[in-house]
C-alpha cells in the first residue's frame, strides 16, 4: 500500500555523539605502527595482538622495518575515560559463587582480545555486593553477558542507545 507521507532528510536523521569518536584517528595509520603502552600492531590496516601478526619472509612482509610508536584507540579511551558498555552483576547466586564468575569474565575478556585487542575491561567496581565492569566497547559487555546467560542461567537485560553507542548490560540470578 502507498502512503502519501513525504519523507526528508531531516525525518532519518539523529542525535549522535560526537565526542564518542574521540580517541580514534582521523587518518589511516603509517604501517607497521606499534602501541608504546600495550603493545597491539596496527598492520594490514587493523589493529591486531602482537601473536597475530605474522613473522618470517612472506611476500607482503618482506621488506620489514621498524615500527613506529604511537597509542592505540583502546589506550586513548582509557586515559580518557569513555566507556563503551556497562557490565552488572548482582543476585545471591553472585554473592555465592563470586571467584567462578569473575574467572569467567576474565577468560571471556581474554578471548575477546585475542579476536579484537581493542576489546578490554576497563574498570571493576564494587558497590554493596554488586559487581560494576566498565568496558572499551559495547560488544565486549554484550559478550560477557551472553557467557554469564551461557554458563550461569539468570537474567539478563541489554539496553543499547543507539544514539551515543553505549550498551547496558544487566545479570541478575537469586
């Protein structure tokens, strides 16, 4: 069915936060290129673990020469302090079984750095027996969400804005 409804630019369009964007460069790196503070490579145009970057005489990386020294857009959010997504834990089954749930958060995290090392935890925080996990990126707290929903059942809440790109994530097991 055809509306007569006219559409403008002005109907798509919305808010966006423009300081969210900040600690990202404006243009494509020189390669290689090196974090000075954590150590990820900037190759192939991405950011990657130093283990994956590959070593020896293949054709593309023949001809090697230094690296230079720079901070990656993980390390620049964090000095800054933008948070990407909100991880909260709380429920008497936390209080109960605290250490397995932190192990797991830490491997999952770990995991996730290993496929984008841009993806990190940034901050814990404690607060009358809940748990507070700032990360770098909205698809880390939305990752360690579904593991704990995977691992430990209970309930979980993801809230997204769409405009300033923050996830929200919420477990909760009694």
């Amino acid at each position: 069915m055809k509306s007569n409804k006219r559409y403008t630019t002005q109907t798509f369009t919305k808010r966006v936060d423009h300081d969210g964007g900040l600690h990202r460069s404006a243009l494509k790196l020189a390669e290689p290129t090196f974090c000075e503070k954590c150590g990820s490579i900037y190759t192939d145009g991405r950011w990657a673990a130093k283990t994956d970057v590959p070593v020896g005489d293949d054709v593309k990386h023949r001809h090697w020469r230094p690296g230079k020294p720079t901070r990656c857009p993980a390390c620049k959010q964090m000095e800054s302090g933008v948070v990407g997504g909100y991880l909260s834990l709380d429920g008497d089954f936390f209080k109960h079984h605290r250490i397995d749930i932190e192990n797991l958060i830490k491997n999952e995290a770990q995991r996730s750095a290993e496929d984008n090392p841009l993806s990190r935890i940034m901050n814990w925080h404690e607060p009358e027996g809940k748990l507070m996990i700032e990360t770098t990126t909205e698809h880390l707290a939305q990752r360690l969400g579904h593991a704990l929903k995977k691992a430990f059942d209970g309930d979980v809440q993801y809230d997204f804005s769409h405009e300033n790109k923050v996830m929200r994530v919420s477990w909760h097991r009694d």
